[in-house]
C-alpha cells in the first residue's frame, strides 16, 4: 500500500485535529513549573497553521506537492522550540517525498531520515531525552523494515511503536522527567500527531477536531486565543486583596474553599494582607468567602470568555492584513520581542524598529517575526528574541527574509536592553554584531514569577501558586511575598562589581506596591548602585530585575 496525496493531506488535517484535542494532557507533561509556551500549544498550533491549505487541497494533489503545502505553512507558523523543531521534521518528509505522486515505506523512511538530520543540525547543542531522540531512533529501528515498494502503512505503524519505546525511555536520559515522574512532552506531542495521521493511512477516517487552537494575531499578543471559548471551563478571573482583621482564620482556609470553586488559584498570604486570584464561575462566592477574612480592596472580574472572542475577532481581521515587505533605506534595523507597553516603549526609545509582541506564554510565529523583518527599513537586521523559546523561530525567519538578518542570542529582556545600548551607530555591521553579543554577557537576568504547577524541579519542591525567583533563568528560591522574593533575588544578583540596578514591574503590579518595593530595595542595596523603577506592564513575571 502506497500513501497518496490525498492520502496525505487527510492524514495531516488527522494528526493536527489530534494535537489539537490532547494539546492540554500534553502540556501537563512540561516539569518546569513556570508559565511558558506550553509544548503541545506550541506544537498544535505550528501544525493548524497548515489547516486551512489543506482543507482547500484537491484530493488529485501528489503525496510530495501535499508534503510541500504542509512544511511551508508549518515553517512559518511554527511557534517555540518544540513546533520548530516539529516543522523540521516536516520539511525532511517534503524533501524526501519530492516529486513523488504516491509514497511507498522506502519513501517514507528515507524522508524522516531528512527530517531527523535537519531538526538536529538546528540545535546547537542538541539533548537527547527529548522530541530529537523520539524521531531519531523510530528511524533507526525502522529503517530494515522500510523495503522498495513497501506497505507504507505497516511502515509507519512500526515507526510509532518505535517512537512509544523510544519516549518511554526518555526519562533515563533526563534526570528530570524521572524525578517528575514524565516522559518528554515534545516526544509525545509528535507520537499524538502520527497517531492521527495513522488513523487516515491505517484505512480509517480523519480524527475530528474538538476545538481548533487559533494562531495569534501576527505582531501582537494573543496567547488566550488557544482553543475554542466553550475551552474555558471557568468563565470569570477574580482578583482581590484582603486586609486581614486580627483574628482572621489561617490563608490556607480561604485557598481550599477557592480550589473547591475553580481553578488557577492563587494566595498570598502576607502579615496584613492576602492576595488572591482564582478563575470560577461564580466570583460572588470568592468574595463572599474573602471578607470572612477581612475588608477586600482593589477588586477586579474579568470575563475571559469575552476576552478570548476579541481576541479571535481581532486575530482573524489581522490575518487577512498582512503586510509586503518596505525596501531598505539604511544599513542596520532592529526588531525586538516584547510584551507590556513600558518594555515595548524601553525597545523603541533604544531605537528598535518594530515589535514583535510576545514573550513567555506567547511564543510568537516564524512568520510573525518574519513580517517585523520585511517591515525594517534596513539592509541589515537585528532580532533580539529575549527569550530562549523563541530563538528557533527568529532563525528559521532569518532564513526566510529577504535582507541580510542576524539572530542575537538574547535571552532575557534586561539582556536585549543591554544589547541595544551597546549599539554603536558610527560602527559597521560586524563590529556591532560583536559588540552586541558580547553585552548578552554583561547582564544579570531576575525574574519573580509564580508557579504554574506542582513540581520537583532542579532540587526544589514547589507548589502551585508559589513565589518562583529565577537568576538567569535558573529557579533558585521560592517566597510567598513577591516584594520579599525582589529584595532577596536582587541581593544575590548584585555583586561588588555592580553599578546599575533596573527592576521592570509588571502588570499584576500596582504603582504603589512597585513604589513600597522599590524604597525596601533602595534600604537594602548600597548607595553607590544606582537603581532605576520602570513601569513595565509585562504579563507572567511580577519584576524583571536587570543588574549590570
């Protein structure tokens, strides 16, 4: 048995519905318990972005013309490392499938061969324990079994059960899936995707989609719009805090009534006050139960429903409004990735030429950053990611754009910042490409965040809704005050040899909790270091703490 084109692009529409209905059992495989681009989001949505092509494909397509639709819609809707990574393999299946109207299991094997070498050779340093090792030994344990004309669908039922051995061991190769007690979400996300294409070329009919996970709009955030909004179980965020009366009974309490009532719960539990948050479908009950503790103030109830339709209807006028390229008209542009309008505005007054918004949890697209590129008046551009997650998809886009591009390794926010100042516009392109690359060095990243999930990560156990301080995005303590974690965290980033502290608080940061911040810091952090407070309005990270 041969697969044909048609063969093909049902089988994609199959695994990409497949993805898309298992996208959270494979999210909730990720160890590290900071809010991030979840791996099957990712991959869900680098995978949908071919929907729509195929669904318009005729059923006379060749299986190579189908397998070329698919790696092109892939490459520029792929979003973090795993969706890259994922539209690798893909375009190796295109390569290896090229010019080819049916595909026996030779064809097949041959072309996952491509896909295994072009996804490693785009990891630096590539890990093994993860998606990589999952593609690669299906390969090799398969590739005996993949003779001239043979049944393409033997063949890749074979490659997945290799691929389920292969994942079961990957907790062996990392330390921290074992203690975790998980297997690699990356790996698993690619078996859920051939296990619904193998349900079209095993003879049956394509998987049916429970809630097709939108693409954010290009060049804004739009990391709510995963799902349908009949997806959100819990229509209502509340949050509030409570001013403790004196004999105000234990937190804890108040955090096992909310858990009772919905989810994403959150309390903080401080000597005069507790924060909370929690989504539920009756925010009346979180009140009430808050002022059994004492006075509320600063109450907030959003409707994420709502919110999550606007941001379908603005996302879906946003795609028909894509933009051609500008010409170049200088040497040397910037695009940055940012989110909140302060970091935003940080960027454009050091002279960035486009935002790109996103950042954790909003892993923007190759083609978003791809369309920023083409937007840059300039020979010449530099992409700052700031943020590890996104570094793959700034340079698949530099592979795709249309001007000479060059990817910095920026991490973090503060290091971005710290490369756009070393900017020497008197210099040529190389000399501020290594000026700018050497200052990602210069710079010590905080983060204060809060857990996503319970975890045993890097030798820390960590509960949901606790306080997370990262230094250079390596988990190092937990708190459960966000001020006393910002002292704390600032302290050890501060050395000797320090001169400028700047702390960028976020938009779950009221003005005046960032100013109280800000004077405790000052009186714990010498006067010679000068310390700078910006209004951020970031998602997810309470402060970014940048100290150079």
């Amino acid at each position: 048995m041969k697969i044909t084109g048609k063969m093909f692009r049902d089988a994609v529409i199959s695994g990409a519905n497949n993805i898309s209905n298992q996208r959270q059992a494979v999210d909730e495989l990720n160890v590290f318990p900071v809010p991030d681009g979840d791996t099957g989001t990712n991959m869900s949505m680098t995978i949908s972005n071919a929907l729509a092509e195929m669904k318009n494909t005729s059923d006379a397509v060749a299986a190579g013309d189908a397998a070329k639709t698919v790696a092109s819609a892939m490459l520029r809707g792929a979003r973090g490392n795993s969706g890259v990574i994922l539209s690798l393999i893909f375009r190796g299946l295109s390569k290896g499938l090229a010019g080819k109207a049916e595909a026996d299991a030779k064809d097949l094997s041959e072309a996952f061969k491509l896909g295994v070498d072009a996804a490693y050779k785009s990891v630096m340093k590539p890990t093994e324990g993860t998606i990589l090792t999952v593609a690669r030994e299906a390969y090799e344990n398969t590739v005996s079994l993949a003779a001239e004309g043979g049944d393409a669908a033997e063949f890749l039922k074979a490659y997945i059960a290799e691929a389920e051995k292969s994942l079961k061991k990957t907790p062996e190769l990392l330390p921290a899936l074992k203690k975790a007690g998980v297997v690699d979400a990356g790996g698993k996300g690619l078996i859920v995707i051939l296990e619904g294409m193998m349900a079209v070329i095993g003879g049956g009919s394509i998987i049916e989609g429970e809630g097709a996970v939108k693409p954010a709009a290009p060049v804004a955030v739009a990391a709510a719009a995963s799902g349908s909004s009949e997806d959100i179980t819990f229509a209502y965020c509340t949050e509030f805090i409570v001013m403790k009366k004196a004999d105000a009974k234990d937190a804890t309490a108040l955090r096992a009534f909310l858990e009772t009532i919905g989810d994403c719960v959150v309390v903080v539990d401080d000597d005069d006050i507790i924060k909370v948050h929690v989504h539920s479908n009756h925010p009346g009950k979180a009140i009430e139960e808050g002022l059994k503790f004492g006075e509320l103030t600063k109450m907030k109830i959003e409707n994420m429903r709502e919110q999550h339709n606007n941001i379908i209807k603005a996302d879906e006028a946003a795609q028909t409004n894509r933009k051609m390229p500008v010409p170049p008209e200088k040497d040397m542009g910037f695009v940055a990735v940012a989110a909140g309008a302060g970091v935003e505005a940080l960027f454009r007054d050091l002279g960035a030429d486009n935002i790109v918004r996103g950042g954790q949890t909003m892993n923007p697209s190759t083609e978003d950053i791809l369309e920023a590129i083409g937007q840059t008046p300039a020979h010449n551009v530099f992409v700052l990611p700031n943020n590890k997650n996104i570094i793959m998809a700034a340079e698949q886009a530099a592979d795709l754009a249309d001007r000479n591009v060059c990817v910095l390794q920026s991490r973090t926010i503060p290091q971005g910042i710290s490369a756009m100042m070393s900017f020497d516009p008197d210099a040529d392109f190389k000399a501020n490409r290594t000026g700018m690359t050497e200052a990602l060095g210069r710079v010590q990243s905080g983060q204060i965040t809060f857990a996503v999930r319970d975890s045993e990560y890097d030798g820390h156990r960590i509960k949901q809704g606790e306080i997370l301080a990262m230094d250079n995005g390596k988990i190092v303590f937990t708190e459960a005050d966000v001020t006393k974690a910002l002292v704390k965290l600032t302290k050890r980033l501060a050395g000797s040899g320090s001169s400028f502290i700047t702390v960028i608080y976020g938009s779950d940061v009221t003005d005046e909790d960032a100013e109280a911040a800000y004077e405790k810091l000052r009186s714990k952090i010498s006067e010679n270091i000068d310390i700078v407070l910006v209004n951020g309005g970031q998602p997810v990270y309470y402060y970014i703490i940048s100290v150079e």
